[in-house]
C-alpha cells in the first residue's frame, strides 16, 4: 500500500510540475516586430529588419483649362520631348497665357521617372531596422 502511495505522490507532483512548467511558459512574454519587419539575431543581438522599396504609381491627371465657362480637359500624350510625357490641349487659339503642353506631375514626396512610353512617379523607402518593440505572449 505504502508503494502504490508513493508512486501516486510522485504521479501528483510531476503532474504539479509540468501544470507548473507549461503555465510559466505561456505567459512569459518576448518581443517582435510589426507588420513587413523580420526579426533578426546575431550572437545576443536581436533587431527587426525592413529592406530597401521601390514604390511606383501613375502620373497625376492632366489639368482642366475652363474657356469661357467651358471645360477643356489637357490629354496625356507620352514621349513628346524625346521619352518626356506631357498633358496637351487642342484647344485653338489658346487664350492669352496658356501653354498648349504642361509638364506632368507626381505627388509631393514622389519623382517622376522618364521612360520611353508611360512616364511613372517613383519613391525609394530606405531600410529601416529597429529593436523588437512588440509585446507578444506565449
């Protein structure tokens, strides 16, 4: 009886301790690293790492010029000034001091990127790297 008593004693206690184990390891928190970032280690070192992006979108709508109470719109036409795209009105004669061909434009913070057909707006993301600032849970 004192045999079958210890081994259930010690079937209780190791149940105690693994119970224990596992709910330690589940609510001991660590860190990561958000959205589009990988996690990274070297030695002790750990970082979150984003690479370099190169992000492009269409040129900005050609102006509308209002002649008259009229509404004429410019067009895009591509490759007029060797690979240049520009906004071009047919509208004729042209009031005074209006240009029949306006440059075309990007955002604020984009560049425009000269090609031959389509023009396109160009922004470059540097690499980013952080310290894991994410609080996760196991």
């Amino acid at each position: 009886m004192k045999k079958h008593l210890n081994r259930h004693l010690a079937s209780v206690a190791v149940a105690a301790i693994l119970t224990s184990a596992a709910t330690t390891a589940q609510s001991a928190p660590y860190w990561g690293c958000g959205s589009g970032y990988t996690f990274q280690t070297q030695s002790n070192a750990a970082r979150c790492y984003k690479p370099a992006q190169t992000r492009y979108r269409s040129l900005e709508p050609c102006p509308q010029l209002t002649v008259l109470g009229i509404t004429v719109g410019y067009g895009l036409v591509r490759d007029v000034t060797g690979n240049t795209d520009l906004c071009v009105t047919q509208l004729r004669p042209l009031p005074a001091g209006t240009n029949a061909t306006l440059p075309t434009a990007c955002r604020s913070g984009w560049s425009k990127q000269v090609r031959s057909g389509g023009d396109r707006c160009r922004r470059v993301y540097p690499e980013d790297i952080r310290a894991p600032s994410v609080k996760r849970e196991l």
